[in-house]
C-alpha cells in the first residue's frame, strides 16, 4: 500500500503577492524532475499544494518554498522607500 501525502497552504502578503508568486513559482517551473507535485497558484492570495509519497520530500518542499517566499518578501521589504 503506497500512502499519499498533501498540503496546501495560502499565503497573504497584500500587495506583495503578485511579486512574491513570481519570483517563487518561476523556481518551480524550472524544477521538473521534483519528486514533489507542487502547483502554485495565484488568485489575491498564493495557493501552494504539493503532494508526494514520501513526507520527508513533503516536508523539504514545503519548507524550500516557504523560505523563497520568505526571501522574497523580505528583498522587497529591503528596498522599501
């Protein structure tokens, strides 16, 4: 029997948004031979699903995706005038 595992997570940063899902999902598709389904997905918010069958490449995705959104916010934030 081979379990499945998922997650999905939002992300809000207001205004930042569309800038944080750019840069984050540009790595994502230059990454096809992840061992982690992952889609991200922008509408007002960032929607981050991934799905594996093996919770240690689950939980290393999530936590590679959730520092470059991190990064990310935090460049912009940087540059603030």
């Amino acid at each position: 029997m081979t379990l499945n595992f998922s997650a999905k997570i939002t992300v809000d940063a207001k205004e930042k948004s569309t800038a944080i899902y750019d840069s984050v999902n540009t790595d994502n598709e230059f990454y096809p031979e992840n061992p982690v389904k992952t889609k991200i997905e922008f509408n007002d918010k960032i929607l981050i699903s991934v799905e594996t069958d093996q919770l240690a490449h689950l939980r290393a995705n999530l936590n590679s995706t959730l520092r470059l959104i991190q990064a990310s916010y935090d460049s912009i934030e940087s540059v603030k005038i």
